[in-house]
C-alpha cells in the first residue's frame, strides 16, 4: 500500500493536478464562502427594508414586465452560477414571482456586465449581440413556461420558512430555537439581516463543502486539450456534446473566453464553443449541489434541461448565421 502511494507522489503529473485541484478548493472556499455570506446579507436587508407588496410588483409572475426586471437584475448582477444561490432563496422568500425568479437565476451568470464586455473584444459586436439576444430570449421563455406548468410546487418549503429571531417578538416556548432566553430589547435590522444571513450559511454549508471539493476536482483532473477532442468540427453531435461537458464543469464564462482562440485554432466551431460557455455558466455541477437543497428532482431536471436547450439552440443558430 505505502509503495503504491509513493509512486503517485512522485509522479509530477498527478501531483501538478493535485496541487491545481488544492489550490482551486482554497479559491472556492475563500471567495464563495465571503460571496455567500455578502449576498445573502445585503438581500436580506432588501427584504426587511423593502416591503414585501413592493417586491411582488416589481417582480410578480403575472405581467411581462416582472421578466423583464428579473432579467435586467440578472444583467447587471455579476454573479457566477454559484454565488445566485442565495439571491435566490432572497427572492423566493420575498414572494417574488417564480417565472421571474428563475429568469434571474438564467440570465444572471450568462448576461452580468463583465461577460458582455468580455465577449466583444474576444468574439466581436455581432456574435456578443446574438449570443446576448438568444440568451436573454430564452431565459424570459423559460421562465414563463416553468410558471405556467407549476413547478414552483418542487421548490422545497422548509429553505423559506421564516426562522424566529432572538429578541424578535419570539415565543417564550421552550420549544423555539433561539428563543431560550427572552430579550426584551427589538434587535436592529442590521442584525435581524445578519442573523438570517448566517442561519442561511449554517443550512448551506455542508453541501457548499461538496460542491467546492467537486468543482476543484473537475478543475484539477479534467485536461485543457479534452474539450477540444471531442467537440472538434468532424464531430456531427459536437454542439450537444460541448453542452453537456460544459454542465458538470464550474468554469466562469469570463474563465473560459481567454480559452476560445485555443479552443478556434483546435478545429472547434463557433456553435460548440458557445454552447460550452452557456452550459458551464449556466449551470454547474457543484450548483446542482446547492441547488438539490432547495428544489425537489422535478425542478431540477427542468433547471438542466434549460439550460442544455439554451445552450444547444444558441450554438446551431450562431452556427448556422454566422458560421
């Protein structure tokens, strides 16, 4: 046993991935945990400021222009398909419209401002233009459809139930959490934020350590040169194929666009490598993760086959426009 461990130390090559792989957990953790926490915070404190019925006007399900905020949010949110988790919930739990949520939860990693800005310089106007286009088209479909066949019923209740806060008008049950000891002093909103905010890390917690020793593994193990293997232009089914890799895959949009011109010179077309970026950006596996906290499979499957069908529609099109 000890001799087999040895010869995998001293291969460099697994010890190069292995080290890629530690380094990449360490980024996760710093960044997604300070991310997680920030988010869910700041949300919080719209929630208790911003009035529930305001909200639901903003972003009700029952009028096109709540898709269209939901997007804008989406837009201007420079959030990767991890760190949408707790804006999310916030919304969810604000009573937001559904369709519109889930809008938001399509276009926010695919359409932030970094990503577009980005895609200019590398891809040029007119392919950030349709990818733009086709991307937030999809996301308002999407979420319409998913309003109008009921899915907000595989959300699962618990995530948004409102927890008792200490000092908050609490029950004096024993019974109740936080409630042990009755504080007669109302505590601020600041720490009426920042109590949901850290109870909400607390439930997320254990399935962010998962998802982060996933994606760094997939970061690590995965070779650069595998995607332009399979995805080259002699592959009739390279579109779907270049979806389906870049689901299971944490890889950020603007992580992947300095790869394209390599992915370009390898006989990659222009429809796999967007449908690459919408699949890894879109979705996630270590997302998938933390999203099983919140939604039951029915949902789920519907949230993968989103972003699949985006991500395969985007591609044949822009294959078929601009070639």
């Amino acid at each position: 046993m000890l001799s087999y461990i040895e010869k995998y130390a001293s291969d460099p090559e697994l010890a190069s991935m292995l080290t890629t792989s530690l380094e990449m957990f360490l980024q996760l953790f710093l960044e997604l945990t300070l991310l997680f926490i920030v988010i869910s915070y700041c949300v919080a404190l719209i929630n208790q400021k911003l009035p529930t019925e305001r909200i639901q006007q903003l972003l009700g399900g029952r009028n096109g222009r709540g898709y269209l905020t939901a997007a804008g949010l989406g837009a201007v949110t420079p959030f990767c398909s991890c760190s949408t988790i707790p804006m999310l919930i916030g919304l969810l739990k604000a009573k937001a419209g559904f369709g519109p949520t889930m809008t938001f939860l399509f276009t926010s990693p695919l359409l932030n401002p970094i990503v577009i800005a980005l895609f200019i310089p590398v891809l040029g106007l007119e392919v950030t233009l349709w990818y733009a286009a086709l991307a937030l088209s999809a996301s308002i479909i999407a979420g319409v459809l998913l309003q109008y066949f009921g899915f907000e019923r595989h959300i699962k209740p618990d995530m948004l139930e409102a927890k008792p806060i200490c000092g908050s008008s609490c029950s004096p049950s024993p019974k109740t959490e936080c409630c042990n000891e009755r504080i007669q002093q109302e505590p601020t909103i600041w720490k009426k934020a920042w109590a949901e905010s850290w109870s909400l890390f607390r439930t997320m917690f254990p399935y962010m350590i998962v998802a982060m020793l996933i994606g760094a593994f997939v970061h690590g193990f995965i070779p650069d040169d595998f995607f332009a293997e399979v995805a080259n232009a002699d592959n009739p089914v390279a579109i779907p194929t270049a979806a389906l890799i870049g689901i299971p895959l944490y890889i950020r949009v603007t992580a992947l666009l300095p790869l394209i011109g390599s992915f370009a010179a390898k006989g990659v077309s222009l429809g796999a490598i967007i449908a690459l970026v919408i699949g890894s950006g879109g979705a996630s596996l270590p997302e998938m993760i933390l999203l099983r906290r919140l939604f039951y499979w029915p949902l789920m499957i519907a949230f993968l086959a989103v972003i699949f069908s985006i991500a395969v529609i985007s591609g044949f099109t822009l294959n078929t426009v601009i070639g």
